[in-house]
C-alpha cells in the first residue's frame, strides 16, 4: 500500500470513528425530547450553511445547475446517502432493537460489494468506469465474513435475537440506501469536486426531507434546543459529523474505490462502543473484544488488491 493510498485509508478510519460517536450523539438528543427528522433537519441545514461558507472563503464553483441529468443524479444521492437513509435508519428504531438496526445497517458494504459486481457486469459506461474493480475472490468473500461475523460479536455480545418484520426491514432499507449512495458518489466527486458534489447532496436531502416535518414543531423550541447538551451535539453532528466528513468521505471513495472505502462502515458499531465506554460508563466484554478484532481483520482482508 503506497503511502498516497495509506493516507485515505487512515482518512477513513477517521471519519467512520466519529459516525462511531454520532449514535450517541443522536441517542443524547432524543432523550432531550428531539424528533429525529428534526435532528437530521437542523444538521444538515447546518453542514449546507458551512459549505457554502466554505466557498465564499475558498472561491470554489457557486455553480447550481448542472443539467437535468447531472442533476437528478444528485437528487437521487441526496435520497439515498441524506433525507431517506436517515428517515428509516432513525423510524427502524421505533419498531426493533438497537442491536437489530446497528447490525444491519451495517450491511452496507455486502450490499455495495454485490450491486458493484452486478452493475459491472451488465453496464457498461461512466458510472461503471467510476466503479471499483473488483473480482468475487477469496479475499473479498472471507474478509466481508470475517467482518460480519466481528461485527455481530460487537453489536449482539450475547444478547437474545427479537425480530419485527417492520423495524427490521426499514434497516434493511437504510443499509441498500448507503449502498446506492456508494455506487455513484466516487464519480460525481470525480467530475465535479468533493465539496460541490457533497453541497448538492446536502441540498437535495435537505429538500427532500421537508415532506416529513410536519408534527415535530417541538423539536424546535427554545426550551429544547438552549440546553447545553442539546446545541452542543447538533454543532458536532452538522459541522463535524456532516460537512467535514461528507466531504472527507466522498474523498475517500473517489481515492480508493466504493467497495474498499465503505468497508470501513463495518467499524461503526466498535467505535460506537468505544464512544459509550468513555462517555456512557459502558464496559467492553471478551465477546466485543475479539469481534472488534475479527472486524479489522476482515476490512484489512477484503481490501487487499487482487480481489
């Protein structure tokens, strides 16, 4: 691994460990009695704010069209990576364990791994050249067990199974939305820049996401959102968690490929646990040990080239 490649990857890590924390972050708000589409709201109108911030003290392209066909594909990126991969990884919440949700919205990367080797093989054209290449070999296959495997170790550790068709079906479909997400961002932050590419992202989520409003007026209240813990954690989750790793994130695809990169999504749940260790009182068990292990393995495995 060259050291240009060696820095995405620890760009990576990077990002995903404070999406880790943002699990709590979120859990935090909600117990201060905020709605989850409001929180979603107000931190990506946030990250939009600091984006174009951003430009104005950089100069980047203030262009807003692009064609209707570029266009529709941002409009497509900022349902699957914003407002819907949101909205049914937070409803799944309501109906099924946190356990269920974290383990199977975590299956993003199969799911980005098997759309890739699909789409490859019967398209042809930009978004398929923009596509990693990769091969369904040993490598590919072992790690991504080894990392599931590693990953309900972490998530489950020994807890009992409830399923709920309904809570675990709108995780399923948080997970095959971050996979879509994945299938074309690397491309459009290829032809158009990290930060305008994610800027449109931001906008179009931002856009989509307005249907849902209705009925959490109170989240909005000065009562809620004054309280320390309350603006403190929207600041982290939209200037943080949002603008700055968006940005990184689609970096990181367009450097190392949509498969090798979102692989790393498979250590969300550990860093969460770390997270929950420092600041919940949480402790990590034997189980959660060796599953955070298996999991590094397993993303270290699947992205290793002659896959």
């Amino acid at each position: 691994m060259g050291k240009s490649r060696l820095k995405y990857h620890l760009l990576a890590l990077a990002v995903v460990a404070v999406w880790g924390v943002t699990f709590v972050c979120t859990k935090v708000l909600i117990g201060a009695g905020m709605h989850p589409v409001a929180i979603f709201f107000i931190r990506f109108v946030m990250a939009y704010a600091g984006i174009w911030a951003y430009i104005g003290l950089t100069g980047q392209s203030r262009k807003l069209w692009y064609g209707w066909k570029e266009e529709a594909v941002f409009l497509f990126l900022g349902i699957t990576g914003g407002s819907f991969y949101f909205l049914t990884e937070n409803t799944a919440l309501a109906y099924t364990q946190a356990t269920n949700v974290a383990f199977l919205v975590c299956s993003a990367p199969l799911f980005t791994a098997i759309f890739t080797l699909i789409y490859k093989r019967f398209r042809k054209g930009r978004f398929a050249d923009g596509m990693e290449d990769i091969r369904l070999g040993w490598p590919l296959v072992g790690g991504t067990l080894l990392a599931l495997t590693g990953m309900a170790l972490v998530v489950f550790d020994g807890q009992r199974l409830q399923f709920s068709v309904q809570g675990d079906l709108l995780a399923i479909g948080a997970a095959l939305c971050w996979a879509a997400y994945s299938m074309y961002m690397g491309q459009m932050t290829r032809d158009y820049g990290a930060v305008t590419a994610t800027r449109k992202v931001f906008f179009y989520g931002l856009l989509t996401i307005l249907p849902f409003l209705g009925g959490v007026s109170e989240s909005f209240s000065p009562a809620i959102l004054g309280r320390t813990e309350v603006w403190s954690n929207l600041l982290f989750l939209g200037l943080v968690a949002s603008l700055v790793c968006f940005i990184a994130w689609n970096l990181v695809m367009d450097k190392l490929g949509n498969v090798s990169s979102t692989n790393y999504v498979y250590l969300n749940p550990v860093f969460t646990l770390l997270t929950a260790m420092a600041f919940l009182g949480e402790k990590m068990t034997l189980l959660a040990a060796i599953g955070s292990a298996a999991i590094l393995a397993g993303v270290i495995w699947a992205g290793r080239k002659g896959n």
